[in-house]
C-alpha cells in the first residue's frame, strides 16, 4: 500500500463526448459521503444560471465570449444527458498532458488511481477514475440565488473538512493545487498534519522569488510522474526530484512545509 496522497486541481480544459450514460449527479463517483453536498450545489446552481443575465454567466464562469459562456450554461444544464468519461481520460491540460497516465507502467499507474484526490467544484472530492461529463465550473466561482449566496470554495470548505482529514490521515500529502483550490483546504487540517507539504514551482526574477508561471504546469506534470514511481516516499525523496531545465530543490527559499523547486534566475 502506498504511503501518499496526492492533492490536484481538475483540468480546465476537458476532452467533449464520452463512452459511458450519465444518469445524475451522484452516480459513478466515489466519495458518496458528498451526494447530498453535491445534489443541493447542483439544485443551486440551475436555479442561478437558469435566470442569469449573460453578463452574469461570463462572470461567473471566467468567461469573455457570449457563445463560450451559454455553452457552459447548457453542459451544466444539461448534466445528466452527458457521456462521461473517467476524469484522467476528461483532462486535458497541460499538467495532466505531462503526467502522461497511458504511458505509465501498471505500478504506477496503481499508485495513481490509488493517491490523486482531485478538489473538484462540481463533486468536491474526486478520483482519477470517476466518471464524469463535460463540465465547466470555477471552484472560485460566486453566486446568489433567491434565499442564499454561494461562494464556492467556502461550500467546499466546509463540507470536505471532516472527509479530508478521514483521507488524509498517516499519509504523506502533497498539495499541488493553485491557490483557488488550497482555500478549499482547512487550515486546521494542514496544521494538525505532520507530513503536509505544499509543492510550489519558483524562478528568481529581479532578486524575488515568484510563481513560475504556465511553465509550472508542466513541472508540476512531471514532478507527479516521479512520485508515481514509488510506492513509498519521505522527504528526501520528494526534495531528489529535478528537471531537465534545471529546477531543483532549493533549501534556502523553502519554508517548513512549503517546499520550492528552484529554476533559472532571470
């Protein structure tokens, strides 16, 4: 049994179509401690997007264009219509393209299935192996309807509190996440946890530390590949892995359980 859990965003980009019937919310998905959490956030949802202006619906969904933006609305409307797919075939961006499941050896390819948690603003917790429809939804999205405001990642919050620190529990974890999925982690849950490490890619640009941008996306990809390689992992294995373009470790710019990855000074 593998000794880590690894804490993931959902892809942005999703593939369309899918090979599998959907029939609600709650079906194909682990986590089923979560469908009534889901079910009202769905119920909420359709109440806010089916009356929403369409200034409304770019807002809220990160959008620009009037026709990407009634194209959101109408997946999520019409969610269970959708084909699904598992989420490591849904996901499509960059880190994921990196990581690369299909050309993983069967072991790691166990070890994936068996430690990515995806923080996912639709199903809250998800595997790599759920199956889901084609779906766009920001976890830090915000919304109003008749009787309540939603703020996503609050919703989120509070609800994955007690099933995060039940997964998360004697595992190694380490949080790749943006920053818009790491408020959906309780504060008390990273500070209760003795082997909690939040994985953050760094160039030093202008003699300051700062995020390494899209690129990180990649790394962050690849960084995932290696630790898949292991069915065991500590510290010193987390803080071995380097990258081709010359990111490694970098001791003096970590900080207790945020660990940085070093790249080229600019």
């Amino acid at each position: 049994m593998i000794n880590y859990i690894i804490l993931l965003p959902p892809s942005e980009n999703k593939t369309d179509g899918g090979n599998n019937e959907y029939i609600s919310i709650k079906d194909y998905n682990s986590n089923n401690s979560l469908n009534k959490k889901r079910e009202y956030l769905y119920t909420s949802l359709l109440s806010y997007i089916n009356n929403a202006s369409i200034d409304g619906l770019k807002d809220f969904f990160g959008i620009t264009k009037d026709n990407l933006a009634l194209q959101a609305k109408e997946l999520l409307q019409n969610h269970n219509k959708e084909k699904t797919l598992t989420a490591i075939e849904r996901y499509t961006g960059v880190m994921f393209k990196y990581l690369d499941y299909h050309s993983l050896n069967q072991q790691s390819k166990q070890n994936a299935e068996d430690s990515i948690l995806l923080i996912d603003g639709l199903f809250g917790l998800l595997t790599i192996t759920d199956l889901i429809p084609n779906y766009k939804l920001p976890i830090g999205s915000k919304f109003k309807t008749s009787n309540q405001i939603f703020n996503m990642a609050k919703y989120w919050k509070d609800n994955l509190k007690n099933p995060l620190k039940e997964t998360l529990s004697n595992k190694i974890v380490l949080d790749i996440l943006p920053q818009s999925h790491r408020e959906v982690v309780d504060n008390e849950i990273i500070q209760s946890h003795n082997n909690y490490y939040k994985i953050n890619f760094y160039e030093i640009k202008n003699n300051t530390p700062k995020n390494s941008g899209h690129i990180s996306k990649q790394l962050k990809g690849e960084f995932i590949r290696y630790i898949l390689s292991f069915n065991e992992i500590d510290l010193k294995i987390i803080q071995s892995f380097q990258h081709s373009q010359g990111y490694k470790y970098s001791e003096e710019i970590s900080n207790g359980n945020d660990l940085v990855f070093l790249g080229l000074v600019l």
